[in-house]
C-alpha cells in the first residue's frame, strides 16, 4: 500500500515524499483513516513503528482543507508528551510535514527549563500545541493560551503520562478542556492505566494494537553479561572498545549517576556526555546533537528523557543499571533494530538484578545468553 491510498491531500503527499517515506506502516494504515473519520483512538505500536506519523498526518489533512480562521491564543490541536525532547522531536515532524500547505498552519512546542515569555508570545495564531503539562499549566496560569476550543487531544507516550509523576497535572488540564473532542491515545505497551483511562477519557474508542513482526524483533539481538557493581565501569569501557562501537546510547537509573557513568567514559579516552532531567534545556538538546552528528561516541540517558532519543540507524544500546519496569526495558531496547537495521543491546546483571532480570525476559517472551565477566580480562 502507499500513501496515496489513505485519501490523504497532495500537499501533504508531496512533503511526504520529499522526506523520503516510501509507504505506510502498519500502525499508520490502520489508525490513519480513523482519525480522519473522527473516532477516538488507542494505539499500540512498538517503539519505532512509526506511531508518531500515525496522528501527525490525519491531523494535518484536517487541517490543510480548512478555511484560514481568526488568530488567537486558542489552539484547536493539543499533543500533550512527557519529556521536552520529545515535544521538540513531535512539532518538528508536524511542520516538515505541514510545509507549503495552501492555507499555512502553525505549530508550537512549549516545554520548561526555558524562559517562559517567548512562549507566551509566540502562541498567538497556533494551531497545533505540542506541551509537556507543566509549562502547559504554566502558560494558562498566565492567561497565554486558552484550551476551550481544543477538537483533537493527543497523549503520545500515554503510558508515561499516566503515571504517579504526572497524575495530577493530567486530571488539571482535562478539566480545562471541551468534554466534545477527539482523542487520541498511543503507547508501546498496555497496562491498566490505559485501560483505566481508555474507560474515562475516550468514546467508544477503536483499540488498534499491532503485535511485533518476527522479523522486527529478531533485528534485535539481545546479549548480557553477569557483572558485579564495581566491575560495569571497566566493562562497560572494554566491551565499547573491543567491539569498537561507534555509537551507543546506555541507560542508567538516575541522573547522577550518568553524569558518573559518562564522566568516567570521557576521563578514559572515550567522548560521552549524559542527559537527564537535571539538565538545562540547552544542555539537553546539544548533548543529543553531538551524539546524532557522532561528535560524542556515547550518550548515557535515564529512562524518561530517552522517549526524545530517535535514531533510525541506532546500532547500540546498553543497560548499564536494570531499569524498574518490562515495559521500560522494552522501551530501551526499542531504540535499537529500528527502519530494518540489525542492533545489539546489552544488558548488565549483578546478583541483586538477576531475579528482576527473569522477570523483564520472561514478559518479552526472550531468551538471553549471560556471559560471566568473571572469565574475562580487562584492565579495572
């Protein structure tokens, strides 16, 4: 199937081909001519499936067709994301795609850890509103941005955005919203949240859900090794050389101790930088460029802020820390084997992890073959 099949405007064909899409994925296929017919949605794709275009591309074939209206600080599109990578990744892709349309349409992403009054200025006239809820709220406390005439709401990471960390801010903002609308839910894995809210939120939603190919899955190959605490640095330095990877994101468990983990990579001859929450925005988007450009050989991330990482071609991943959740690991080891590219990632275990690490393989329906690092030699 191609593009041209899902009704979609020739405009819009015209940046799609430009940006090189040769056709729809799976998740695209299924969930873009139900938006386009107004239903509310929940989708569940893995990580790299292309969920992002699935919404991206139905809201703007609504929105090329309609008459240019007044301008004012009520946007009629709201995508609402956990992390500010990820508003920036999302509002790029809305204006790529929405670029030479004949009526123009303006798309704004409003995240904290920047100056708020840039912000409030530049709202005005927006149409589509990328935001991670606390500017959101911010902005509104401010009288910037008027929510009452939103017609479609996205929650993408939905999974994320329902969690303790946001709960609050979440039930905030839908009370501020017109209870007509359209929603549209996505996420890479379905807990009971979601099913929670899929019961509260949405109207008689589809739920389309698209299980990994055998193929996709195997692009992954997974590879661990047991390791006591004191012992992942050094190997963590002697695997990245002896396979002299290029390229590798590592995940930690906090932002502490990434800045250790890519402070003691950098004092040892190999360029890392770290990316967390605690980071200033700048900081957080020139680490993820000279990694994207190959100025620094490894990035060492947290979990949340790593829903704003998206690398097709991303050839490494490794878990130095175990992450809480399944479904936080698939996420991870999601960034890799994506756009039909062959990825490893690996994973560290020490003998407290070991039990959780059964667990996460179990979930996944894996298999994973453990090398013992006490049989190898590296220098400490």
């Amino acid at each position: 199937m191609s593009f041209a099949n899902l009704n979609l405007h020739p405009s819009l064909l015209d940046n799609i081909e430009s940006k090189g899409y040769k056709s729809p994925t799976p998740i695209q296929v299924q969930t873009i001519p139900e938006v386009m017919e107004g239903r509310d949605l929940l989708g569940i794709a893995r990580t790299g499936s292309g969920k992002t275009a699935s919404f991206v591309l139905p809201i703007l074939n609504i929105l090329v067709n309609r008459k240019s209206g007044e301008r004012n600080r009520q946007p009629r599109i709201l995508v609402l994301l956990p992390t500010r990578e990820l508003a920036v990744q999302v509002a790029d892709v809305f204006k790529e795609l929405s670029f030479n349309f004949p009526q123009p349409v303006k798309t704004l992403a409003v995240y904290g850890g920047v100056s708020i009054n840039p912000q409030m200025k530049a709202i005005f006239g927006v149409d589509i509103l990328v935001a991670t809820p606390g500017r959101l709220l911010d902005l509104k406390r401010s009288n910037a941005v008027d929510l009452s005439r939103v017609n479609i709401l996205v929650l993408d990471e939905a999974d994320k955005m329902l969690n303790l960390g946001f709960q609050e801010e979440m039930k905030e903002i839908f009370k501020l919203l017109p209870k007509k609308r359209q929603n549209l839910l996505f996420s890479a894995t379905l807990n009971d949240q979601l099913e929670g809210l899929k019961n509260v939120v949405l109207q008689d939603p589809i739920v389309i859900e698209i299980e990994d190919k055998e193929e996709d899955v195997e692009l992954i190959n997974l590879g661990g090794y047991f390791v006591e605490n004191e012992r992942k640095g050094p190997l963590l330095r002697h695997i990245i050389r002896e396979q002299e990877m290029k390229q590798v994101l590592v995940f930690t468990s906090s932002g502490i101790k990434a800045d250790k983990v890519a402070g003691k990579l950098s004092k040892n001859g190999i360029p890392a930088v770290s990316i967390h929450g605690k980071k200033s925005q700048s900081a957080r988007m020139s680490a993820l460029e000279n990694f994207k450009s190959g100025k620094v050989q490894v990035l060492v991330a947290t979990d949340l802020i790593s829903r704003g990482i998206d690398i097709n071609e991303l050839p490494y991943v490794i878990n130095y820390e175990l992450p809480r959740s399944p479904k936080d690991f698939v996420h991870r080891v999601g960034r890799t084997g994506r756009a039909k590219s062959a990825g490893l990632a690996i994973t560290f275990v020490s003998k407290e992890e070991t039990h959780h690490f059964k667990v996460i393989l179990k979930k996944m329906k894996r298999y994973v073959d453990m090398v013992d690092s006490e049989t190898l030699e590296f220098n400490p």
